[in-house]
C-alpha cells in the first residue's frame, strides 16, 4: 500500500471532491485542501473521512506485515560493529583466518534478527507487538481490546553538533484493561507510519494526537522539526 497520504486515499477510492464533501459534510474547499496538501484533517474528520473512503474500496486500508526498516547506513553499521568485534576476538590477525571469517558470518547471522526484527505485525483480527518491557516477545492486541493509540515523537537533548543519534518514535498502545504497551518504530519511514495509522482507524482503533505528529505527517512536514 503505497502513497496513504489523503489525495492518494481519495483517488484510489475514485470518489470526487464534491461527493466526498457531501457525505463528510464538509465544505468542498476543505477536501481540495487535504487533497493539495495544505491542510491536514482533524483525528475526528480523517477517522470519518476513512468510514467513507473504506466503503469505496476497502483495499486502500490494506497493510502488510510491518518490519523495522532496514537502511542502508544501519546495515553498515552493524557489518562494521561485527567486523571490528572479530578482529577483536582473534587477535588482529594471530588467530587463523578462517576462524576469523567463522566468527565474522556466525556472529553477524545470530544476531541480524535482534537488530532488523519484526516490532509489528497485523492481521485481520489482531496485532502482534514487541513492546519495549517484553522485548523477547510478541504480545497479541485485539483491536476491539485497544482503548486508543498514539504516536509520540521523544527528542533527545544534545549536548553536541557532532551527536547524531536519532530521535525516537513510539507507538504507545493502551488496552482496555489499563495495560500499555510502548512499540519502538523509530526506524520507520513516515510513509509506514502513515500506513499503520490508518490502518488502525480502519479498524476502528482510537487514535490520540500528540503534539500534532499525525498531521505533520499527513502534510509530509518533518517529524523533527517539531521536538527541536
């Protein structure tokens, strides 16, 4: 499911401006400002607006299992780390070769999945989440169990112009029950984030703004920007 953003929910749905505007009784200049991008919908307007939409074609909300992206530079990162472990672990070079490139493959195969593993996954009826307190494990969440969630974007104080180190972005679910669960998606593009909202409106799961994350994703404005 590629392009969720607003305009693109719309015209997959083949609906036009004035029908749209009609059944969300909204006036017709409102949809042409999400659809040109300079206007994000309410929480309340988008979770009516995907009712609507759902009904033209449910295959707009599609999603498919979610992984944590895997970029290039993390993935030279983590070749890297492995690489300097090993030649830690034989010596520089005193230990033979081929122990070296045994440690090298074995180590960096084992460990790939902790790094680049899944932290969300959907289905029709439920998700499966790895929480940041059960990060061993993937925890079921029916929709219908979830009171609401929100997307919450946590700056880091730097101390530092030479500090890169990314900001982080969570998925905080809360359960009927009172449980929460906190699902670490910093490594996400704003377009699977995009995805994965929508989707749970979709499913009718609640979702809270949170220091306008959701529209300054919608209107494809820089998450950063809003913490620093």
């Amino acid at each position: 499911m590629s392009g969720v953003i607003v305009h693109d929910m719309i015209r997959r749905a083949d609906v036009s401006e004035k029908r749209l505007a009609q059944q969300m009784n909204e006036d017709v200049n409102t949809v042409k400002m999400w659809m040109q991008g300079e206007q994000a919908p309410t929480i309340e307007q988008l979770t009516r607006l995907v009712s609507i939409l759902s009904t033209h074609d449910k295959h707009t909300f599609n999603v498919s299992t979610s992984r944590k992206s895997v970029t290039p530079i993390k993935v030279i990162a983590f070749l890297f780390f492995w690489l300097v472990l090993t030649l830690l672990l034989t010596g520089f070079g005193y230990q033979p070769l081929w122990l070296g490139v045994a440690i090298y493959i074995v180590g960096a195969a084992t460990t790939f999945s902790l790094v680049f593993d899944k932290c969300v996954e959907f289905s029709d009826d439920y998700m499966l989440v790895k929480a940041k307190k059960l990060p061993n494990q993937l925890t079921k969440v029916h929709y219908q169990d979830v009171q609401y969630a929100q997307l919450k974007y946590v700056g880091r104080q730097r101390y530092s112009p030479f500090d890169i180190n990314p900001d982080s972005v969570f998925l905080d679910i809360y359960t009927q029950s009172g449980e929460s669960l906190r699902v670490d998606v910093s490594d996400m593009t704003n377009q699977q984030l995009k995805e994965i909202l929508m989707f749970l409106i979709y499913k009718q799961v609640t979702i809270k703004e949170s220091e306008q994350v959701l529209s300054a994703l919608l209107l494809n404005k820089s998450l950063y920007e809003l913490a620093h």
